[in-house]
C-alpha cells in the first residue's frame, strides 16, 4: 500500500463538497494542527487578562503589568493572532492542495475560494491589457482633465476636512462626557475605546454593503484576505498613536504628524516600488516644515507635556510606519485589482469589525459596554453620531487614495491639523505669530510647486507619446 493515499471523487457532508485531491499523511494532520492553535490562543486570550491584571485608572490604584505598554500591546497582538495565525496556515494549506482548481460549486467552497483566491484568471488577464473586468470600473488617474481633477480634489478635501473636524469634536465628547451625573451624584466616564471603534467600523461596514446592494460596482477579483493588512494596520497605528500621547512631548507630536508625507513617500518605494522625483521630495519636506512651524507656533497647545521619552518615541515610529503602509497598501490593492472605493470600503471595514470583536469578545468588552449603554441611553445618540461622521470621513478617504494616490491624501490629513488650529484660531480669537504666517506662506508655495511640477511632467508625457506615435518622414 502506498504511502500516502489520494481520495478523488467528490464527498457530500450537509452541503459541504469537497473535490480536491486530500493526502492521507499531510493535509488532516495541517488541519489538526491549525485547530489545535487556534483553540490554544483563543483559551490564552481568556486566561491572561485575568493574571495579569487590568491597567490603572487613577492614582490610588494598585498597580499591574498592563501598565507597562508593551504588555497592553502584547495581548493586543495576541487576541488578533487569534484570526491571523490560523488564517495564514489555513491559506497556506488551501494552495498546497489546489483547492482554486479543485473545487465545487458549493457556497461554501467558492466563499474560499473568494477569500484566498479571489478571481487571479482575471487579474492576470488585466495585467495582460485584456478587459476581463467590468468596463465601469475607474478610469486611470492621467485620464481625468486638470478641470475635473481640481474638482474632485477640492471635494475631498472640504469633506475630509469637514468629516474628520466633526468627529473629532464628537469624540473629545464622548470620551469626556460625564454620562448619567446628576446635582447630587458624580457621572461616570466611558473609557472603552476599542468598543467605540467597533461600533465605527460596523457602521461604516453597514453603509459600504448598502452601496455595494443598490449600486452598480466593478466585478470583484480580489482575494478578500488582502484587506486584513491595511485593516491590521490602521487599528495599530490608532493605538500607537494614542499610546505614544502619554509618553511625548507637544512638540514632538507636532512633528510627527507634520512629517508624515516623507514616511509615506518611503513606505511607496518599499510597497508598490514606486519612484518620487526631487521635485516631491522638496514639496513634501516644505509642507512638513510649513505646518510644523504653524502648529508649534499657533493656539494655545503648549501646557502639554514637555517630556518625551524613548517609549515615546518608539511608539511615534511605530505609529508613522503603521499609517505609512495602510494608505500605500490601499493603493497598490487599487492599482493592482481595480476595485472601487466602496469595495475598498467594506472590504477593510469587514476585517476591522472582526479584529475588533474577537479581542472585545475575549477581553469582556462587549458587557461592558453594553451594560453602560443601558445605564446611560444618551451614550448611544453621541455613538451614533460619532459613527455616522466616521463612515463619512470614510467615504472621502478610500476615494482621495483610488483617485490621487496615498501621498495627496496624506498632505490633505497634513493640512487637517493647521486648517483645526486656524480654525480654532478664527473662532477663539487665539493670535497667530509670524512664524505662524510664514509656515501657511510656505505650504501654499509648496502645493504651488507640487501642481506645478504635476502638469509640467504631464505636458511633456504628452509631448512624448505624440512624437512616439507620429509616423517618421522619408
């Protein structure tokens, strides 16, 4: 009898069909293997919380080890390795068995096939210069008109700008709000954070699938699971960003946000191989420091800490090249499968939801939180609305990276912090200094010369193509 054994035919166990060739010696034993990891981190996720103690909230507490935030961080890592670990092995054994060309008919399998395959006949087919893909799908971006482009820009600028404003106004609220407080009586504070991005991403999940049912989109060739990265990405740098706060210095913040662009530019090169000019570097290194001079030397944000420590700053990095990949991992994902941005949209927000709920599932987050919203109704009015402001930020931000690129739409988020200061400037009447002024002077020049340097490079592609297609005399 040989040593390992090949099943072919097709087995039917309630609805399930399976048709690929399975070994005897192998493929059982991968997925017993898997199991037994999954089961193992999940029990992990359940037990170490309690060892170790929840995180200070106030003075007099007694201290824990998830004061210390590598060991916050650590579980985090751990509770999504509760998703990542077994899908990278079950991945892995899907492809060694050729279920993508194996496979029935059934729901369940073509569900695999979507999430770990996707449609790769199509792309390739696209990548070939065929046109495989719905013929809706968007249009490359040096086909727009500088008319149409300065636009659309504007558009998603106003509504990055006006979305983002609002949610950070409702957010403050929220989380300072003292919710059912009285004359006689102190309120309380909600402090679940994660709990608030949950509810976030499964509004902005609900309005991306309410698109996608009533909307004409392109044909979908992507495989689901790449979504998990940029979606891993973003939650990592919310939460190095907000960690990093308490261990930084005003300063320090400033300039990190400020810089932003030239992290992004570098994680291109590493992600989608892209080359920049000298020209872009120049204009980004100008807004970087324009803004950086506005907010150092604008509004009244000086009695922050003035401490930055070396946890601190690994955590600013941490966060800078967390932010870096997502916007450019978004975009390679744009460039490569031509999806819209809603797809986009619900295909991160998807991931998010479900990073989110295993860890507040696992963490005990989910009680919580909801036994809060049955004491304080209003709670769910101020999380609806700072939900609702979030999926319309959303909206605007998968749109500016399918049409511009991740680096406009990271000089756009750049610009949100001066335009937030000037505006808090204009209402509060807090002055602003010459430094002040010349940091705006030198962002406006800096955009001048980045559309500037944009249609002079389009201008003469233009010039070339022309002269490449003309037919040559004698």
């Amino acid at each position: 009898m040989q040593a390992k054994c090949m099943f072919r035919g097709e087995i039917f166990w309630q609805g399930w069909q399976v048709s690929p060739l399975v070994t005897m010696s192998g493929q059982p034993w991968a997925l017993m293997k898997t199991a037994i990891m999954f089961l193992s981190l999940v029990l992990l996720n359940f037990i170490l919380p309690y060892v170790l103690g929840e995180e200070s909230t106030g003075p007099g507490d007694k201290g824990s080890l998830t004061d210390f935030w590598f060991v916050r961080l650590a579980l985090n890592l751990l509770g999504y390795g509760t998703i990542f670990v077994p899908g990278y092995f079950l991945i892995q054994y899907f492809r060694k068995v050729r279920f993508n060309d194996t496979a029935g008919p059934g729901c369940i399998q073509q569900l695999v096939k979507l999430c770990i395959f996707g449609k790769e006949s199509e792309r390739l087919s696209l990548e070939e210069g065929g046109t495989t893909a719905s013929p809706s799908r968007s249009a490359p971006r040096e086909e727009m008109t500088l008319r149409r482009k300065a636009a659309l820009l504007m558009l998603c600028f106003f509504g990055l700008q006006g979305s983002y404003l609002t949610w950070g106004v409702l957010q403050e609220r929220v989380m300072t709000y003292e919710y059912g407080g009285t004359d006689g009586t102190p309120g309380e504070h909600f402090k679940n954070s994660q709990f608030l991005v949950f509810i976030n991403r499964i509004l902005a999940f609900i309005v991306a699938m309410s698109v996608l049912l009533f909307q004409k989109q392109p044909r979908h060739i992507a495989p689901l699971y790449k979504y998990s990265y940029s979606s891993f990405s973003n939650i990592m740098s919310s939460w190095c960003q907000y960690e990093a706060l308490k261990f930084v210095s005003f300063p320090t913040q400033v300039l990190a946000k400020a810089c932003k662009v030239i992290p992004v530019m570098l994680m291109g090169k590493i992600v989608s191989k892209k080359s920049y000019g000298y020209d872009e570097y120049v204009t980004a290194l100008m807004i970087s420091v324009g803004v950086s001079l506005f907010l150092l030397t604008s509004g009244e944000d000086n009695h922050r800490s003035t401490i930055t420590t070396l946890s601190g700053l690994i955590l600013l990095v941490g966060y800078m090249a967390f932010d870096s990949f997502t916007s450019n991992w978004q975009d390679e994902i744009f460039n490569q499968y031509h999806m819209s941005s809603i797809q986009m949209m619900a295909g991160v927000n998807m991931f998010s939801c479900l990073l989110t709920s295993v860890s507040l599932i696992e963490q005990g987050g989910f009680v919580e939180s909801l036994a809060f919203m049955a004491r304080n109704p209003a709670f769910i009015a101020h999380s609806v609305m700072i939900s609702l402001s979030s999926a319309c930020g959303q909206l605007f931000i998968f749109y500016t990276i399918e049409k511009f690129g991740a680096v406009t739409f990271t000089i756009i988020m750049t610009l949100r912090q001066a335009f937030a200061i000037l505006l808090s400037c204009v209402i509060y009447g807090h002055p602003v200094t010459i430094i002040g002024f010349l940091g705006v002077f030198i962002v406006f020049i800096a955009l001048f010369l980045k559309i500037y340097a944009s249609q002079r490079k389009k201008s003469l592609k233009s010039t070339s193509s022309s002269l490449s297609a003309s037919p040559s005399k004698g």
